[in-house]
C-alpha cells in the first residue's frame, strides 16, 4: 500500500470512529473533513440540538487536534478571543506577558458568531486569513493545522448582528446540518439514553498527517476542461437574473481546492465532475445574494445554485 493510500485508508477510519458517537449527519461530517483537508474554515448553519459540539469534540479527538470553545455573546470582547496582556510578578519583578485566548488551539468552535459584535467577530478575521493574531504590536502565529468552525442558528435572530460579506466570504464552506430521520433520532436516543457512557473514539489522525495531506489534497489533478468548467461556474453567479451579487474568484478557488479534497476523501487520484457538482451549494450558498423575485418565487440560494449547476452540465 502506497503512502497516499495508506493515508486515504484512516481517512475512512476516521469516519467509522466519528459514527460511533454520531448518528447520521454523512455529509456534514464529510463536509467539515474537506474542509480541514483544504487548509479552511466553515460556518455551520442548523437549530440548536443537533450535535454540532459533540460532531466537532468527536472530531478533534479523533484527529488529535486541540479543542477550544468560544462562546459568542454581545458582551464578549476582542481580547476575550485573541488575549491579553497581563502583569505577572516573578521574584520581585514585573513584567508583561501575553496570556494566549482561546483562538490558539487547533479546532476552535466559534458557538453563533452572529451573537458577538461585529468588533468581536472582526477579531476572528485575521486569525482566519492569516493564521495569526496580532495584540499590542506584537505578532503571534497560531498553531497548525488550524480551523475556525462557527456556527450559528437560523430561526432565533433577536439580539444578534449579521455576518458582514467580508467575513462570511472567509468562510471556505457553509454547511447546512439538518434534523435527523426517525430512525436515526431512535439510534441516538438509545444510545444516549441507554448505558450512560459515551463511546470510546480512537485517535486515527496525527496533526503531522494532516499537514501532509493537506499538502496531497493540492497535488490531486484536475483535467484542465473541469476547472474552466468551475471557474464557469462560479462566473454565472455574477450573470444569472436571479442573483443581485455574484460569487468572486474566491469562490472558483474554493470550488477546486474543494473538489479536490473531497475526491481525496473517498479515495480517488483525480477529479470528477460529481466532485465540483457535491461543492457547489456549501461553496455558493453564502456567497450570493439572490434577488426580490427569486424570493418573491419562494427560491433560496441553494434552489438558484442547482439551477445554475444544472444548466453547466
């Protein structure tokens, strides 16, 4: 078994492990791994109850990445995230000493973002762009692999602020997690509900393997037709008639680089146009805004995106 094979096969473990503790939710916990594999951060979008911590604890354990927290409210405050100078006094001396947030960890849960002020969440930018934070003039890199995953809830918007385009366009995917089927909500009743212990996950994934990953996932081909094709893809946002602002060149990256970590994922050496067509609506949805009479229609993004995938096929 080559190297890449060898890593393909505990990215399929890492799955079996996760299933041990959650129940259903395929494509969202596919969604977040190619996310991770393409070096990115995501908005996760659902109701509350629905496992996103326990999805993202269960990850991070499984992948040995340390896991941070933070949870969003309108009186937190930038240095609550980033940190903060402090004065510590060490045998009769005092001096100042950067005491690290939260933000330094390698998966950090960003609990409804769209509860913090926009001067809180605009703290999270350069950690998400740049991979560092910057406090009182000095500069600090975060640790690698590091990921920003945010979520937020869509039906409960009194006391919260909007996401600027700036930064939802920093996100690489927005995953939508939805309610269980009735078969899956009886598994996980029983089984949390029946033994009282959480399954045990074994750790699959080293951060050192990630990082290597990350860099194959880059390396996986794609045929030149495919990628003019997702480039076409991101540039009929900026023309359909029920579109009012388009996607940018920040989408027909993502949609490649996407693409490629999802045929990595399961498995493959090469791009496929299922690949792009599976990315479109996590890599679309947050980056257009569709217009009066698509909503007028009773059409949301997604209903626009695969209008528009089916027309590219």
């Amino acid at each position: 078994m080559s190297d890449i094979e060898h890593l393909q096969s505990k990215l399929s473990r890492v799955r079996d492990e996760v299933g041990k503790r959650i129940v259903g939710q395929t494509d969202v916990i596919e969604q977040i791994l190619v996310c991770i594999l393409a070096d990115g951060n995501a908005l996760l979008e659902s109701n509350p109850g629905l496992g996103k911590t326990s999805m993202i604890r269960t990850l991070s354990a499984v992948t040995d990445l340390q896991f941070s927290r933070i949870q969003n409210t309108p009186d937190l405050m930038p240095s609550d995230i980033t940190g903060t100078e402090i004065i510590r006094e060490t045998e009769g001396n005092r001096e100042f000493v950067f005491e690290k947030g939260p933000v330094f960890a390698n998966i950090v849960l960003a609990d409804e973002i769209n509860r913090a002020t926009p001067k809180t969440q605009a703290a999270l930018l350069e950690a998400m762009q740049e991979k560092q934070v910057t406090a009182a003039g000095e500069t600090y890199d975060l640790p690698r692999p590091f990921f920003i995953l945010a979520t937020q809830n869509p039906i409960d918007q009194g006391g919260t602020y909007a996401l600027p385009e700036a930064q939802t366009d920093r996100f690489l995917l927005k995953i939508l997690v939805d309610y269980p089927s009735f078969e899956e909500e009886r598994q996980i009743v029983r089984l949390y509900t029946e033994g009282g212990r959480v399954p045990d996950v074994e750790r699959v994934l080293t951060r050192e393997e990630i990082q290597e990953i990350q860099q194959l996932v880059r390396e996986v081909p794609i045929a030149d037709d495919l990628r003019d094709r997702a480039v076409n893809l991101a540039r009929a946002t900026r023309e359909h008639e029920q579109i009012e602002y388009g996607a940018s060149p920040r989408a027909s990256m993502a949609l490649v680089l996407t693409a490629k970590a999802r045929a990595f994922l399961r498995g493959r050496t090469h791009v496929k146009w299922e690949d792009i067509e599976a990315m479109a609506p996590p890599v679309l949805r947050h980056r257009i805004i569709i217009d009066f009479r698509a909503e007028r229609e009773g059409l949301d993004a997604d209903d626009v995106v695969s209008a528009i995938v089916a027309e590219s096929k």
